[in-house]
C-alpha cells in the first residue's frame, strides 16, 4: 500500500465524504458509521451541501513530485542525525564554566548544545508532519458521536435504582446516623490540619522564648551602643567621614562580630534572620532640611539619618535613594518614602512610614544605635497594633 | 575569602593597580611638596599657568554654563524658588569632568534627567572648566588612573577584588542600575542609567560627586579601594561572555515574558497554523497522469 | 482500542494550542528530572568554590550553590536549566492561549463545563508550579521573590503571621523554605497536574473534539482526520518542534541569570525585581493600589497587600472557574453543543471576555511600570495614576468596542449572504450611474453562515402561576431573563430561508437592470477562493 493510498481498510467503520459531492439539496443525508442513515437538520435556510469532494494533493497525482517529498522528508531525517552528531561533538569539544570558550561573545557549549539539539528535534518534528501533510491518506473521515447523554429509560432506571438504594440504606429515614456520620467524616479534616502544627514555631512562641538575639516579629539585633556597620564590609562608620549626600547600605555590627578564632558569632538560620530584620540606609544631608519629628529630635547626629531598609510594604530592601529629593524609591512596588520627612509615604502602596533607628556617636566618633527599632520593622500585619 | 588558583587570561587582561595608584599619590604628594619647599620659580611657572587655565575656563563658563549657574557659579534660582541650575562651589574638577565628559552638560533643557549625549568640549577645555570650578571652592579632583584601577595586583588579588566588587556592586548599586548594570526606573521619569560601557574613570568620578540625584560615595563612605572594587567588578562582567546566550538586555523577568510571548508562542503557534494549513491541491485527478 | 487508533480529530491551528501546553509539559517533566540529578534542595550555607570566578568564596545556600554547579559545572546543565525555565513560561502561555481558543469558540459549552473546570485548575497549579520553581535556586531575585510572598502572608487577617510562621519554619526565611517548596515542586504538584491532565485528555476522547460548522459537519458527528497516521503524525510531529524550539531558545536567550543577581541576601535587592510573567497581573495590582492600612481596636487590616494579592487573584479565578455556568444560567442553554461559535456569532460573551483580557492586560503592564517608565521615556508615578484609572474604565471601553464590532461582523455576514459579496467591479449603468457588482458567495458559504440558530433569550416565568401564587425565586428569575435579554441584545439573526428567496428575487431583477454582464462571470474572480473553478474560464479565453 503506497502512503498516498487513501483507501480506508476494509472494516474500518468510517466514510470516506464526497465520494458522493453534492449530496440532494433537500435535507441531505450524510452515512454515518453505522451504516445507518440519520437525517441531518432540514430547517436551515439552505440544504446541507456535504462535505465537499476530495481534491488530490500534487504528490498524489504525480509520482515525480511524490519522490521529491519523500526525498525532501528523509533529507530532513538525515539532516537531524548530522545535528544530533553534532550535539555530541559540542559536548566534548567546548569547556563549560567561568573561563569557558566563547562564540560572538555567548557561552559556546550551551548555546551549540541548544542550537543543534532544538534544529535536529524541529527537523525531525517538521519531517514527520511534512510526510503527513504530503505522503500520508489526507482524506477526511467523518465519526459519529455518541451523546454523552444516557438515554432516558437509562436515566429513569438508575435514578431509580439510587431510590432504592437510598431508601434500603435509611439515610434519609435515620438523621441521627447521617449526621452523626456526616459529621466525624467532615471532623477528619481537622487531624490533617493539626498534623500541620509542627511546622514551625508561632509568632508568639518566639518572641517569649527569644531562641536568638533579636528573635521576634517586633525585634531585631539593634541594641543600645551597637555599632553602625557597612554591610558586606563590615566597617564601622565615622560620623566625621560622610559628605551631605552620601548614602551608605549598612546594618548592625552584630553581624560581622567575631569570637578570638575569627569566626563569626553569628551563623546559619540566626544569621539569615537577623540579617533580614537588621539593614538600615544611613543618609546624610544639610541638618536644617530634616523635618522634625515629635520625640526623634534626639535621633540624628549632624544630619545624619538612618531608617530601616526593609519595604513596610511588603519587605523588599529599599536603597533607590535620590540625593536631591531625599526620597527612596522601592525597586519591588514603587513605594516612595521621603527621608527629610520621617520617611513618611509619599507616592506608591505602602501605608507606613520606615521605622528610623535612633542613632548617636560613641566615644571613637562612630556611629551607633541608641536602641532598637521602636516598632516592627516590614511588612504589616495582624497583630501589629 | 578563599580563593583558587586561577591562571586563566580572560581575567586579568584589564587588570589594574590600586598599589600603584598609591604609590603614584605619594609620588605626587611628594612632587608637589618639593615643588613648593624647593622651586620658586618653578611655582610661580605653575601657578601662572593655573591661573590661565582657570582663565579660560572661566571664559568657556561664562558662554556656556553661566545661563544655567550664574557667572560666578552661584546657582541660578526659578521664580518659585527651585533650583534653575544648582550652586557649582565645592562641587570639585571631577564633577565636571563627569558632566562634561560624558556630555550631559550643558543641558539641552532643564529636565527631570540629563542625558548622556555627545560630548561637545575637547578635553582641554574641560580641564579648563574643572580648573574653573575648582577654584570656587574646595571639592574632589580629577581623580588618576591609578586610583581607580586595580591593575598591578596579582591575579589572585584581582580575582578577590572582583569577588569583593560584585559584593559591595550587589549591595550599594544594583537597586538602582540593575543587577546587570543594565539601568533601572526612578520617581517621576528619572532613570539610572545604564553602566555598560562607561569608562571607568566616570564610574569612579559619579561615585564620588553623585550626579544629578544620584546619592555621593565619598571616600569616607566608601574608600578609594572599595570603588575600585567595584570597577573591577564591572569590567569583568562586561568582558565575561553571555553564558546563556542573547542577554534579551538584561532587563530581568519582563523581558523574559516577552520573549516567551512572541517568540515562543508566537512561533508555535506560527508552527500549528503551517501544520493545520491545507497542502495545495491539485486540479488533476488520480491516475490521470499515469 | 482498535476504534480508538482511527479516532476523528478535526484539523485546525486552534485545535492544537492546548498541544504545546501538554508538549511543553513534557519538556518540563524530562528536563526537570535533569535538573534533580544535581540540585540540592538545602538552605544550609556554604562557601562556592565552583569555576564561576566572580562569586568564588561567597557564602550562600547549597540550592544556590547546586544551580550554580548546574549551570558552570554540568555540561548542558545551564542549557536544561534554561529550557526548564523557558518550557515553564510556555506552559502556562500555552494553556492560556488555549483557554482563550475554547471560551472565544464556545467550545466550553455542554456537555464539556467539567473539562472547562479541569482545565481552570490546571492553569491554577500550573502557576503555582511555576512559582514554586522560581524560588529554588535561591538567587537574589528568587529570594525577593520569597520575601515578598512573606509580606503577602503576613497580611492575612488574623492567622497570617502564624501561616508565615509555618511556611517559614519560624521567622523568615529560616531553613526550610526552600526544601518545602522543592518537594511541592518536584512530587506535589506535577503529581496532580499529571492526575489533571490525564482526566482532561480522557474528557476529551470521550466528548471527541468540537468542530466548525460547515457542509457536512453536524451537531451528532466529527470530521476530521483519523489518529493513526495522520493525525498521530502531526501531534507526534508538534511534539518534536515545541521540543525543538524550547531547545533552540534555551540555547540561545539568556533566562534568569543567576550567577549576575547572585545569591539572596534580604540586604540586596535589583532594580527591575519582577516575578516571571505569569504572576506578573497581581504584582500589577499590588503596584497601583493605593496605601489603604485600617486599624481596628488594635488589630493592623493591611488593605493594600490584602486585595490586590490575597483577594484579587481568588476573586478572578473564581470567576474565570464560573463563566460556563454563568453563560449557562444567563441564557438558559442546557443543551449539548459540539459546534463551535464564531466569536462574531456570540457579542456578549466575546465581549465579557474581551474586557477581561482588557483587564488582565492594563494590570500586567502596571507590573512592568519601571520597565515601561526606562524603556517609553515615562514617568513610573504617571503611568501608575493612569492604570489606576484605566483598570476600570479600560474594560468597559473595551466590552462596548468588541461587542459592537462583533454584531458589525455579523451584520457584514448578512449582507454577503443576501446579496453578495464586493467584487471590486464597478458598474456603469446605460444612465451613467455607478454601481458595484455583488458576486453570490458559493452554496457551501451560505450554508455554514445560515446553519447557525437564531438565539432567544431567556424568557421569565410568570410572576404568578395560574393559582396567583407567586413564583418561587421571582425576583431572581426577573433579573435572569433582564440578563439573558441584555446578552442577546443587538444579535443579528442569521437570513431565512424566506430572506434568502427574497433576495434571490431581487438580485435577479437587479441583474436585468446590468443586462450587458448578464451571464458572464466577474473576471479573476474565478480564482478568488470562493467559486469552483471547474469549467469557468476568463471572458477572453
């Protein structure tokens, strides 16, 4: 049998459509795969033509141009065992890591490995569907549906079969049964919930506990005297060294502390928590442009301001200072706080203010904190007050 | 930080000196010194010189800056107050060979941002406009290359640098300029702009000067070492190859999503349109050409 | 089985939208498997010694660490990685365009709701699949990710800061995080859109596939090409290309970095932070709602993460959930339907879908309101006043404009069926008037744009039945019939046969009127697609 073949094969319970074009203009009827006949809808204003008659495709009429796609379909197969090849050369051939080789500028291995494995797959992919497309039957078959309706003696008879299984088990007759069941059934939902309890600690459990320094939803690590360091540096910072309109991304010394072998003090999931809660931006500009606020005059050394980095939105750190605004911009919502002004919101979704940190200088001329943050710093929530 | 051993080129091709860079302040420092204590003469050459260069430039700011800065570069005020052009003493040489260098001044039009454009001075003549400036008060100079390079390092303790750049790049820039340098959005249509590119020295200069809203990096915030860290950093992201291919600009996620929009669904769907389309048709029927 | 190999499937491009979602489900399901060999789903910190220089000797957690071997150390890791990602994106694009395909079709209709209900959820999984993904390698921008999913929980009223707690394993982001969303990642999740995705094929075999009207299709049967060859073929054939062209753009489009953001740190954070683009509407929404925060007798009500992100997006997919039954209710259509709709033949729904879009469209852009800002020369602060705005008017300006374009569309398909579609030639007539010809559009035009029924309203039930008692639910029966009134509204009937005569009548009397052309064929236009070429041949021939 030639692939152009469309002859369906005997048996199959299929029409092969306009074998017979033009079916009678009134009510035309359409064999269905029973070998029945069913009417098709006679009330539209025009008669159902049927489907219309196959037309050949080229390569099914000319044997040359049907030679020529099936060459044209294997060159593709052929093609994508050259590119697969090729795949595996790149494989071996270019080095991958930090000082791997380059093509125009891009990694060599991921993108030859990329480019020859996707072309071999689309040559095979493109292959396949132009055989279809050109060699494959093309004729059109026409199934009938069954409706995913039962019939209605099939409905009447299970509905009533459910009657009487219904009315045998007494559910309906028996309340205290049902509900009683319906309710331990509906109470096993509440195992499943508590079996979730041990995930973590409650918020409560923590700030009581205090398993950490600074552990708790309304704390952090800043204490009373700690030190004002640069963040990933690790340097404290001399009040006397900012210039008006340095910014400098710092946070508590606690972080960057050391016991006698060099070590950090602090490690691990303590770390993580306490850097999350500690960042502050520490922003200097000309005293007289700081708006006071009630209780903070006591808060900035010589213009120097410092507020808490973490979005009261919804956490993000936030940095995007403008040196002439005094405004900070979050890179995550847009929210826009102004620093002259006690960090109050001045554009975006956040509702709050930035908590500020008080600061002061210790003996050395560097700048510490007076204490913790006065309110939790982040992002709201329930309990916050 | 421990570090490997590494003996690969790629990295240390641009490498500069941050020792050298010192010793060559101190040679400067010492120059300078022995020029006052030793050589009158010499001196008075020198400053007679620096007064002409502050001449001329004060001439070249009078045509083409005092509009915006006043003739003595005093600030000009709007009638409602807000600064016109902003007061230029203690702003230093090397804010003005930022602004000038890079051809964001003189402004085409008061703006939330200057752009960088094409720089229209020589270099001389922006000296002379540093001069000029620097001598309304006392700011940061032009710095020296030295300054601001880490070549002359090891390559291990150029590698360490660029590790440590990207920590400090990481934490004090890419809020602003993008995680790739690539620029990023401000209040009110201002911009970061992009860094890739940019000449070191003008990274070095708007650390420390703080352009239009950018905030400063002074060396008592960040030191000499630290911005140049940071440069190092950026040089070697930029001579990295892309690893993944095309960067899409390097924009981050939206790019991505549009990228899987239009190449992605856009081709496959181009593709189920060519699958589904019907192959042409021939007039003749079968077996009529056998 | 045996009929199930010569199984019918009607061929068209839209019918193969939902195929590069499930192909590209299988991308994901064979590079993920990849991935899994090296990934090591632990927040524990680590300092990287892997061949990627600039980050040698930083701290950061073995998730981090792992992709990053993935990505330098593997060879074709960085490609699987990128393919993965890249295959996600599709996977979640490709389901929507398909969704839309099935709702702009009608093709939701009975009996196939349960299937629409699949399908709804398996968007839903798909995205949260697609998020879960985002955080594990545990980047900077993955981090921020997490971070902010923190602030969302947080402002749950009253349990929030005890699911933060749970979810985090104590305060953010302690060390469990990134292994729970792993397992939900790697088994939860795939195992239910796997249960999913088999039932909605399953669904779809049983219903066999929707299909144009047209000559020959009917409600009771399916026409199209059988499995087994050609269709298998060409599903089989697609699978290969959806494959080919994930590989080809994880080869060659970066996608996610990670060794430029570089490891989290609730310290750093990137200009242009974005979720990847599926989540990118509630991030729209969370950017231009205005800062709304209630105190209540000391309780902290965070309005302005709560709606856009908590609310919202619950509030959308039920309703996205509901349109079939909606539609349903409203026109009181209870039967089955296997033929589609033209969008043009349903305005409402076309056009409440439309406005949905709209919707979903103006909140997604608001996500990308700094990359829009950079990139158009705006201001972020003006473009998210505008979207406040627009998000609610630009949906009704777009339901207006789609409804009243598609009931043109249908008055354009009337006027062709009775008198013809525009030629091009223009006529003069023996008065020197000008006219153009009309051409009959071919038998097998008329029939499929005819076929279509002339849909009715909902008709209310009698306040009061024939006793004066009140009907029950007559108020709510009123507003339905009001509703289904509304829906209808403005539909243009499909020609009668009596118009059809009609027109037939007067095209006949108006070609007595052009006599000298009488008989002759519109030159060229025996080419033009829309008569049978056979036997016609040019004036001059």
């Amino acid at each position: 049998m030639t692939p152009d073949d469309p002859k369906d094969p005997a048996g199959q319970h299929e029409t092969v459509p306009g074998t017979s074009p033009g079916a009678s203009p009134q009510g035309g009827v359409v064999p269905d795969s029973r070998g029945e006949f069913t009417p098709v809808r006679t009330d539209t204003p025009v008669a159902d033509p049927g489907l219309p008659a196959h037309q050949w495709r080229p390569t099914d009429v000319d044997p040359k141009l049907e030679k020529r796609a099936e060459r044209q379909v294997a060159g593709m197969f052929v093609a994508a065992q050259v590119f697969v090849v090729l795949f595996v050369v790149s494989y071996f051939v270019f080095d991958i890591g930090g000082d791997g080789d380059a093509i125009l500028g891009l990694g060599a291995s991921t993108v030859t490995l990329g480019l020859c494995l996707g072309i071999a797959l689309l040559l095979i992919g493109v292959g396949i569907i132009q055989w279809a497309r050109k060699l494959m039957g093309d004729h059109e078959i026409s199934e009938m549906r069954h409706p995913a309706r039962s019939s209605d003696e099939d409905r009447t008879a299970t509905l009533e079969a459910l009657r009487v299984g219904t009315e045998e088990s007494g559910i309906a007759r028996r309340p205290l049964i049902r509900n009683t069941l319906l309710g331990s059934v509906g109470l096993l939902g509440v195992p499943a919930v508590v079996l979730l309890r041990d995930l973590g600690p409650t918020p409560g459990e923590v700030a009581t506990e205090q398993p950490y320094e600074g552990a708790g939803l309304a704390n952090t690590v800043w204490a009373d005297g700690m030190r004002v360091v640069r963040d990933v540096i690790g340097t404290p910072i001399r009040a006397a060294d900012l210039e008006i309109g340095d910014l400098v991304n710092a946070t508590a010394a606690a972080l960057y502390e050391t016991n006698e072998e060099g070590e950090l003090v602090l490690e691990g999931t303590e770390r993580l928590i306490a850097n999350s809660k500690a960042p502050v931006i520490v922003v200097r500009m000309e005293p007289d442009e700081i708006e006071d606020v009630d209780g903070r005059e006591n808060w900035t050394v010589d213009g120097i301001i410092a507020y808490s980095k973490i979005c009261t939105h919804v956490g993000c750190p936030i940095s995007l200072y403008e040196r002439t605004t005094h405004h900070v911009l979050c890179p995550c919502h847009q929210s826009t706080f102004d620093l002259a002004d006690g960090a109050n919101v001045v554009f975006g979704p956040a509702a709050r203010a930035l908590p500020q940190l008080a600061l002061a200088v210790d003996d050395e001329g560097y700048l510490v904190a007076q204490s913790d943050f006065d309110e939790p710093v982040g992002p709201s929530f329930w309990e916050r007050g | 930080m421990r570090l490997l051993n590494r003996t690969a080129g790629r990295l240390s091709r641009h490498r500069r000196r941050p020792v050298a860079g010192l010793l060559v302040l101190l040679l400067g420092l010492f120059a300078t010194g022995t020029f006052y204590a030793a050589f009158a003469p010499a001196q008075a050459e020198t400053t007679a010189s620096d007064a002409a260069q502050v001449e001329e430039g004060r001439e070249l700011f009078l045509i083409g800056c005092a509009f915006c800065h006043g003739t003595n570069g005093e600030g000009v005020l709007t009638e409602s107050g807000t600064q016109y052009g902003p007061a230029l003493a203690g702003v230093g040489a090397a804010a003005v060979d930022f602004q000038v260098g890079t051809g964001r001044m003189p402004l085409v039009q008061p703006g939330q941002q200057a752009p960088r454009k094409p720089v229209i001075y020589s270099q001389d003549e922006i000296d002379a406009l540093g001069a000029f400036v620097a001598s309304l008060g006392p700011g940061p100079a032009v710095p020296e290359e030295s300054e601001y390079s880490v070549e002359g390092l090891s390559a291990e303790e150029q590698e360490e640098a660029v590790v440590r750049g990207g920590e400090i790049f990481r934490t004090n820039c890419t809020a602003c300029h993008n995680f790739d340098g690539a620029g990023g959005a401000m209040p009110r249509g201002g911009y970061a702009p992009s860094l890739k590119g940019v000449e070191p020295k003008y990274i070095y200069e708007a650390l420390l000067t703080g352009p239009q809203s950018m905030p400063t990096f002074s060396n008592g915030n960040l030191t000499p070492e630290d911005k140049a860290d940071v440069i190092a950093y950026l040089q070697e992201s930029e001579e990295q190859p892309t690893y993944g291919g095309f960067g899409l600009g390097s924009m981050g996620p939206v790019a991505e999503g549009l990228f899987a929009w239009v190449v992605g669904i856009g081709g496959l769907v181009g593709f189920a349109i060519w699958i589904a389309a019907h192959s042409t048709r021939s007039l003749k029927q079968k077996g009529t050409t056998e | 089985m045996k009929k199930n190999l010569r199984k019918v499937f009607p061929d068209h491009w839209s019918f193969m939208l939902g195929e590069i979602a499930l192909w590209s489900f299988v991308v994901l399901l064979l590079t993920g498997v990849f991935l899994t060999l090296w990934y090591d789903p632990s927040m524990a910190e680590t300092e990287y010694t892997g061949s990627y220089a600039p980050l040698r000797g930083i701290e950061m957690s073995q998730g981090m660490a792992s992709t990053l071997h993935i990505s330098f150390d593997v060879r074709g890791g960085l490609l699987m990685r990128q393919m993965h990602h890249w295959a996600a994106m599709l996977f979640i694009a490709a389901m929507m365009v398909h969704l839309l395909r099935v709702y702009f079709t009608g093709a939701f209709r009975k009996p196939r709701e349960l299937n629409w209900v699949i399908g709804s959820l398996l968007l839903l999984l798909g995205t949260l699949e697609g998020f879960t993904g985002y955080s594990l390698p545990d980047d900077l921008l993955s981090g921020t990710g997490i971070r902010a999913a923190d602030g969302f929980v947080k402002s749950i009223p009253v349990v929030g800061t005890y699911v933060s707690f749970f979810l985090f394993g104590g305060e953010f982001p302690g060390d469990s995080i990134i292994p729970r969303l792993y397992i939900i990642h790697v088994l939860l999740i795939p195992g239910i859109l796997l249960g999913l995705i088999a039932a909605h094929m399953l669904l779809l075999v049983y219903h066999k596939h929707t299909q144009w009207p047209g000559p020959g299709r009917t409600e009771e049967n399916v026409v199209g090409f059988p499995m087994l060859p050609v269709y298998a073929a060409k599903a089989g054939g697609f699978f290969f290309v959806v494959f080919g062209v994930t590989a080809i753009m994880g080869g060659l489009l970066t996608i996610n970095p990670i060794w430029r953001y570089g490891p989290y740190d609730p310290t750093k954070v990137t200009a242009g932070s974005q979720p990847d683009w599926y989540m990118g509407w509630p991030d729209g929404a969370l950017r231009i709602m205005p800062g709304i925060e209630t105190e209540l007798f000391g309780y902290t009500l965070s309005w302005n993460v709560l709606i856009p992100i908590i609310i919202l997006p619950g509030l959308m997919f039920t309703i996205l959930l509901m349109l079939p039954f909606i539609e349903n209710w409203i026109t009181g259509d209870k039967r089955d339907h296997h033929l589609l709709e033209r969008p043009r033949d349903a305005p409402t729904r076309t056009a409440l879908m439309v406005a949905l879009m709209t919707f979903y469209g103006l909140m997604w852009a608001a996500g990308g309101n700094d990359i829009i800002a950079i990139r158009f020369d705006l201001s972020i602060n003006q473009i998210t006043y505008f979207m406040r705005a627009a998000v609610f008017i630009g949906p009704v300006i777009a339901f207006i404009i789609a409804r009243r374009w598609c009931i043109s569309l249908q008055r354009k398909d009337r006027e062709d069926v009775l008198h013809g579609y525009e030629t091009g030639i223009i006529m003069r007539s023996p008065e020197g008037g000008f006219s153009e010809r009309h051409a009959p559009l071919p038998q097998e035009s008329v029939y499929t744009l005819t076929s279509r029924e002339d849909t009715k309203a909902y008709a209310a039930l009698p306040a009061t039945d024939a006793n004066g008692v009140d009907a029950p639910n007559g108020r709510i029966d009123r507003v339905r019939a009001k509703l289904s009134q509304a829906w209808f509204a403005h539909d243009v009937a499909p020609a009668t046969r009596e118009e059809l005569d009609e027109a037939h009548h007067h095209a006949e009397h108006a070609h007595e009127l052009q006599g000298a052309l009488d008989g002759r064929s519109a030159d060229g236009h025996q080419y033009d697609g829309k008569h049978a070429v056979e036997g016609d041949h040019l004036r001059n021939d």
